[in-house]
C-alpha cells in the first residue's frame, strides 16, 4: 500500500503537450550519481541559430532532468564541459575527432579527454547536426542510458524527413482527429504560432527536417502576394529548429492567382510566372524547401488539361526553384475515381505505376516522385507499391500516413511502425542483390540525388497535438524510421514509452507490448486478408460500411458476392496489376500457392470455402479474425489497467477512456462484418458466433415507450438491422424482463453518438437509478450508423430472474439518443 501511494505521488500531471520532450526530473539514485559527473559549463562553438537552440535545449533538458544550471561560456572552458559545434570546427580542437566520417545532417556524440578534462562533444555534420546530436544526447539521459564514455555516431539514411500537414487555410485540417490547425485560422497564418514553435522543436528532435504546412488539396490563394507574407511567419517560427517550410501549391495558380489565360506548362508565359513566383519565395524565406504537387487526381487540376504529362509539369516548377535550392515533391497519387466499376480489368492499383513508370528518366534531378507505401491509400494491409521498385533514374520518397484516416482516426489504438518497418524492410527485388526499399529511398540501389520519406502528420491545436496519447508513438517513430529505417518497431516503442511515460519497467514493456501488437487487433477486426479496410469508402473513412467500397468509381473495390471475395489483380485471369513487379515477386503473389494469407483477397478472387495457408476456409478465418481481434482489442483494457499509479493519473484515465470506447466500437465492426459475411455467403460460422447472440436484447423487441424502431442504413452497422429513436423533447425509455439466472452481470447498452446533440441516458433496475451518462462525443456523424454506435457498460451488478430494466433516453438537438440493443455481461464486468 505503501509502496502503490508513493509511485502515484511521484507521478506527474500531464497533459500531454509536451509529448516526448518531457524531461521528467530523474529520482533514480542509481542514474542521478551516474549522471553527477556530467559537466557543469557548456560552450557552443558554431553561433548559429540553430546551435544556438541546441544549446538552449541542452541547458533547459539538464535543469529539467537533473535540477542543475548549466554555465554556458563562450569559450573553451579549462574544466570539464559540454561542447557543440560543427565536426569541422571541432577537429581543431580535438585530435580525437580526426578520423571518422560524419554526413548529411549527421552528428557525433563523443567523450573527449583532452589536458586533464572530460569534454562531452557534440559534433553536427552541419548546424541541423548540433541539434540532433544534443536532443539525442537528452533522449539517452531521459532514458537512463550511460553517457560517461560516449563515441557515437549517426548519419540519417535520407536527405528528404518530412511531414505534410493537411490544414486548410480556414484553420480546418483534412483527415485531421486532433482538433483545428496550429497554423491557420479564419482565411489567415494565426498571429500566435507558439505552437507552431514547439512543433517544429517536437519534430527536430526526431530529425525531421521539413514541414509542408498546407493541404495537398490547395487552396489556389496560398501563392497570393498577400498570402506568402503571411506564410513567411511560419517559416520563421520553424527555422531556430532547422525546420525548412515548403508550401503545396495547385497547378492551376498562374490561371487562379494571376489572371493568365492558361497554366500549360510548356507555356512561356506560366514558365515565367513560376519563376517569377519562386523569387518572390525565397525573398521572404530564404530558406524555403520546395512545393509539394497533388494535380490531376481526385478533381485537382493537373498537366493532363493540356495534354502534358506530369513530367511537364513537375520539371517547369523544379527549374523556377532549382536556383534557390528548393525540390518539387510531385506526388504519384494520381488515379482516375470514375473507373468502371463493371470493368473486371479497371484497376486502380495499377494507376501509379501506369502513369509514372514512363516517364522514369524524364524528371529534372530536383524533383522527387513523393510515393503512397501502398498501391491503394493507406488502407489497414496493402501490398508495397510497385512503383517503389520501378524507377531507375528518378528520385523518390515514399509517403506514409500519420494521422490515421484508415486506421482508426486516433480513436483506436494502432500503432503503425510495424506496418512502415515491414514496407521498408520488403525486397522489390529491382536488382539481383537485395533491394529494400529502405536503399531504394536512401539512393543505394539506383544512385539518385535525393530521396526521403513523407508522414502526414496532420496535428492539431489539441493538446496531445493527435488526441490519442500513445498515437503520438507514430509521429516520434516516423521520425526515428525517417533517420534510421533498421531501428525496429521493438526499440522505437520502448524509447517513445520511456521518454512518455517513463522508466519504470512495468511501464516499458506493457505500453510496448500493447503497441506492437495493435496494428494486427486493428486490422484482425476491420479488414480480412488483404481485403482493405472495410470502411466507409465514399463518407469519412471510421465505422464500417461493407458495400460502401463497391459499385462506384473509386476503385476500392473488393468485389464480395455470394460466391466469393477478392479483386482478382493476377496477370493470367485478372487485371495484371501483379505484372508490375520485379520477379519473383510477382510470381510469389500470382500463385495462390505462395501468395500469403494476408494478401489473399487483394491479389485474388477466391470463394469462401477456399483454403489458406493456415488450415483455415475464407470465411471461417473472416469470422475467427473479427472475434479474436474484438477480444484482444478488450485485453488492452486489462493491460492498461495494471498501470494504475505507475503512470499520472491523467493519462491513465484519458487512455483508459480510449480504450474503452475502442473495445465497444471493435464489437460494432466484429458484428458488422461477420453479420454481413453471414447473410452474403450464407455460410455459417462454425463455432455458433456470427449471428447468435444470446445474451443481447434487441432494443426493438423490448416494452417502448415513446421510442420507435427504426431501420438503420447500413443495416449491418445495428444488431438486427433495427435500433430505437425517441421522436419527442421529452423522455422516452425502453424497459425489458431480466430471464437469466441470478447473479451478477454488467449491463452493456449499445447506443448511438450523433455529433448534432447530447442525448442523456439514465439507467433503471427495478426502478432505483443505478448508472446515468451523456452521449457527448464528437463522432463523425449525425446518423445512427457505425460511426456512432457506442457501447456503455455500466458497474456490474446483482440481478435477479424478473428484475425489471429501463433505460431512458432524452434527445437533444438532432442526437435522438437511439439504442440499439442491451447486453447482459456475465464476464470481464467493468
Ligand atoms: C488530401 C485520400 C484522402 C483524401 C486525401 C487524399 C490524398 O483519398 O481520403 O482526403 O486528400 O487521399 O492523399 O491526396
């Protein structure tokens, strides 16, 4: 008892603001009398603005940490010391520095003994390096690592670490879960961009280097006289942090912003304004690092109006910066969305590689082919994109998604290292050697000048910056990957627990292990085998919405009916999309033979009762998977809770909280896909599950008063099809006859969260109110649907055969607190 009082007082209160960078003060007897020996002085040697950050972060990460001052003097001190600089002006001073090589925006950390002192030297490849060599330096203190004898050194894999933002000028973010833009508010740059300071700091300290700040989909007035002088404040929020701006720009902006009567490329007079446009740039941002090009794709205008290629296009921008040294990220998401979705050869997979594989060659060295991992758009399993292994002569960064659009909106857990690592780590076999596309992007396989990795990152004024506390585990291990691809998903979510959460080891290995394994429960209950994320295609992308995918032009197809699922991509029978890749791994994924389980159903058409790898038909291991990864989604709670007082209370409730509500919604997308699975196939599920249950009362079958039943769109979003609505200002209530065996039980209601009100919910047994709660949150629709269907259960209890149950509902607004069913829990009460 004791012992459990004095870890919660000890714990801090956190919002979570400071993410990573919290530099809890060190109590750890053991570490504060390793660390005593530290330096007192530190000396920064390059007077840069960025080395003059990493000095400043280095004196306010050891007052924090270690509750001691740092003297900083301008000179060499004659006693032990800290001593930042470039790895060029410190082999001056150090003779122990002569020989080793440090590139890029590397760094060197070494222990340097030199006329009777110990000087702990950080040395940058450049000033960028100063500062990521000393945040690397905190991080090891933070996590309680040896830093007395130190001679590290460390070189990023690729030149190009950013991440794109999606924020609207308006101040909303496109696909973003954590709240409005840190940058734009109301049609402006906000006038304080703190945020956007600590939000470069946040991203520096995992080595990234480049932030572009608005939505892909562009506004086409960001490039306006009026709108650059804004933007330049941004630039010089980021730049004490080495963090370089770059600005999306719409292709069609020498027509929109300036009144040209066209925006060919091969026009002159278009050459001539992106020129003129990029001077104008860099007078107010030096600095600035390029535009990234999102055009002929999903309405954007593009090079295709006049017959131009994307070639075009890209290059005629790539010269207007090239003077500058700024790059054009062109990206390759670019796909027609009114397929034919009759057509069983139109394929959007093929797209990228289709367009842009003949064009290989044709881009200027400055611009750079910014790559979805994956052929589709970030769904919950895809195959490597083809085009990633498919371009000799052109540079290439592959873009990964942050925020997650496909993968739970930041209300489920799902950590996405794992998914990248394995992405990284996959051989496209583009030349007889091994050819990761980890050396793929670094430029080892084909020798190309630039190269990189994009995170959308999408954070928000929220103060979590992503709202889910250990999603931000995806924004520190985009960066760590970005900088170091063989780091594994293992170390990286054990460094991003420590310096979140903590040392204690307890910690460490349950939020690790929750981490690692979320990405597999997330995708065990959304998607089966390769099939994509089974969501709602052509609406926000969160609930389940089987069909939603079929029978339009988007090309996310799955194609289940009756018989079987699947789109069937081989070169023999189907679309050929499998012909994109290099051997032998097109022949790997052409035969059903070798292609693995868990891409089955994005290569090939198969029937139900087909038999994978695993033993297993389609169908049993769709309904085994949905109930296995529900289940494992609801041991989260239990691994949380062993964390209690080990972690600062508001965290633990705030996470405990998420976690909960992500058990609720795996069951909504358990019982939406195997319900619908079920009825399609018409094959059972052979353990009894899909479509029996029997501890559920369907709201529409119980006594009602005031409610009415109602039919739910898409059906297999409510238990039965049916849920409840309360059509009047007043209470309504729907009341059942318990007939189970007494004991005791959890009462689990299913009811909807629309955004457009706050309906209350007040619990009866026999009369006596035991629970009450308010449907409050900020779901992504006003429907009763998947989106919304929420799960309450209420403090376990004793009931007995003929206890009377009632819930009252009391709408409010559009929200008219609908139910859909209430179950009665005999185990994993609360
Ligand atoms: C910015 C997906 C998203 C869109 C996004 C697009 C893209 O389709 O749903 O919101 O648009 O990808 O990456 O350009």
């Amino acid at each position: 008892m004791a012992i459990s009082l004095l870890r919660a007082t000890e714990c801090l209160a956190e919002t979570g603001e400071a993410a990573w960078l919290r530099y809890a003060p060190i109590k750890d007897p053991h570490a504060l009398k390793q660390y005593a020996s530290l330096p007192q002085t530190a000396v920064s040697l390059d007077h840069s603005l960025i080395a003059s950050s990493a000095e400043k972060e280095l004196t306010r990460g050891i007052q924090s940490m270690l509750a001691r001052t740092l003297r900083e003097v301008p000179k060499l001190p004659n006693e032990n010391a800290f001593v930042l600089g470039t790895v060029t002006d410190l082999r001056s001073r150090f003779s122990e520095l002569q020989s080793g090589q440090v590139t890029g925006d590397g760094f060197w950390l070494k222990t340097v003994h030199h006329r009777g002192h110990a000087y702990t030297v950080i040395a940058g490849a450049d000033e960028s390096g100063i500062l990521y060599g000393t945040f690397a330096l905190l991080s090891r203190v933070a996590q309680l690592q040896d830093v007395s004898n130190l001679d590290d050194r460390e070189t990023p894999a690729e030149p190009i670490r950013w991440v794109d933002q999606w924020d609207n000028l308006n101040g909303s973010i496109e696909r973003g879960y954590a709240g409005r833009s840190i940058f734009f508010d109301n049609g402006h740059v906000r006038a304080d961009l703190t945020r956007v300071n600590e939000y470069a700091r946040l991203l520096a300290s995992v080595g990234i280097n480049g932030c572009n700040v608005n939505n892909v989909n562009a506004a086409p007035d960001v490039l306006s006289d009026a709108s650059l002088k804004e933007l330049a404040r941004i630039a010089d929020a980021f730049r004490p942090w080495g963090v370089r701006m770059a600005l999306s720009v719409n292709i069609a902006s020498p027509q929109t912003v300036d009144k040209l009567d066209t925006f060919d490329p091969l026009d002159p007079r278009v050459q001539a304004w992106w020129s003129s446009k990029a001077d104008e740039i860099y007078r107010l941002i030096p600095d600035f690092a390029g535009f990234t090009v999102k055009a002929d794709s999903e309405g954007q205008l593009g090079p295709s109006s006049y017959g131009r290629t994307p070639a075009d296009a890209a290059n005629v921008l790539a010269r207007a910066l090239k003077a500058h040294g700024g790059v054009v990220l062109y990206r390759a998401f670019v796909y027609n969305h009114h397929l034919d979705w009759r057509d069983p050869k139109a394929d959007r997979a093929r797209a990228a590689y289709d367009i842009f594989h003949p064009l290989d060659g044709k881009f200027d060295d400055n611009v750079v082919l910014q790559i979805k991992h994956g052929p589709i758009d970030f769904q919950a399993r895809e195959p490597v994109s083809p085009l990633l292994g498919g371009l000799e002569h052109t540079n290439e960064a592959m873009e990964v998604q942050i925020t997650q659009e496909y993968t739970g909106q930041q209300r489920h857990l799902c950590f996405l290292i794992p998914m990248w690592k394995e992405v990284l780590d996959f051989d496209l076999h583009a030349k007889p050697a091994p050819t990761p596309v980890k050396d793929i992007l670094a430029g080892k396989v084909f020798q190309r000048p630039l190269g990189g990795i994009v995170g959308v990152a999408n954070v928000g004024l929220d103060a979590n910056w992503l709202e889910h506390p250990l999603a931000m585990a995806n924004l520190y291990g985009f960066g760590r990957l970005a900088w170091d691809p063989d780091l594994s998903p293992q170390t990286i979510a054990e460094e991003w627990t420590r310096l979140t959460f903590g040392n204690d080891p307890l910690v460490v290995q349950t939020i690790t292990a929750m981490q690692l394994a979320s990405w597999h429960i997330y995708e065990s209950y959304t998607g089966p085998l390769g099939a994509g994320t089974m969501t709602d295609i052509i609406g926000v992308h969160y609930g389940p919405g089987i069909e939603s995918s079929e029978r339009n032009g988007w090309g996310q197809w799955h194609r289940a009916d009756h018989d079987g699922i699947g789109m069937d991509r081989t070169v023999a029978t189907g679309t050929g999309y499998i012909g994109q890749y290099h051997e032998p791994v097109a022949a790997m994924y052409e035969s059903l033979a070798s292609c693995p389980d868990n891409l089955l159903l994005f290569m090939h058409h198969v029937s139900y009762t087909y038999k994978l790898h695993s033993g297993k038909t389609v169908i049993q291991h769709i309904y085994d998977s949905h109930y296995e990864g529900a289940e494992a989604a609801a041991h989260l709670i239990t691994q949380w809770k062993t964390l209690q007082g080990r972690v600062d209370d508001e965290r633990y409730k705030d996470v405990l909280q998420r976690l909960i509500y992500q058990a609720g919604h795996a069951i909504v997308w358990r019982d939406a896909i195997c319900e619908w699975f079920l009825k399609t196939s018409g094959i059972p599920d052979e353990k009894g599950r899909a479509g029996h249950h029997p501890n559920r009362i369907e709201a529409e079958l119980m006594e009602l008063d005031g409610y009415t039943p109602v039919e739910i769109s898409p059906w297999e979003t409510a238990s039965g099809g049916k849920a409840v609505t309360c059509d009047r200002s007043t209470d309504c209530s729907v009341s059942f006859t318990v007939q189970r065996a007494d004991g005791e039980y959890a009462i689990a209601t299913q009811y909807f969260d629309q955004n457009d009100g706050t309906a209350q919910f007040h619990l009866y047994v026999n009369g006596k109110l035991v629970d009450a709660w308010v449907a409050d949150d900020d779901l992504p629709s006003p429907k009763m649907n998947g989106h919304t269907s929420t799960r309450h259960t209420s403090p376990a209890l004793t009931l007995k055969t003929g206890d009377t149950i009632r819930i009252d509902g009391l709408p409010s607004g559009g929200d008219k607190a609908g139910i859909d069913y209430v179950e009665l829990e005999t185990s994993g009460a609360n």
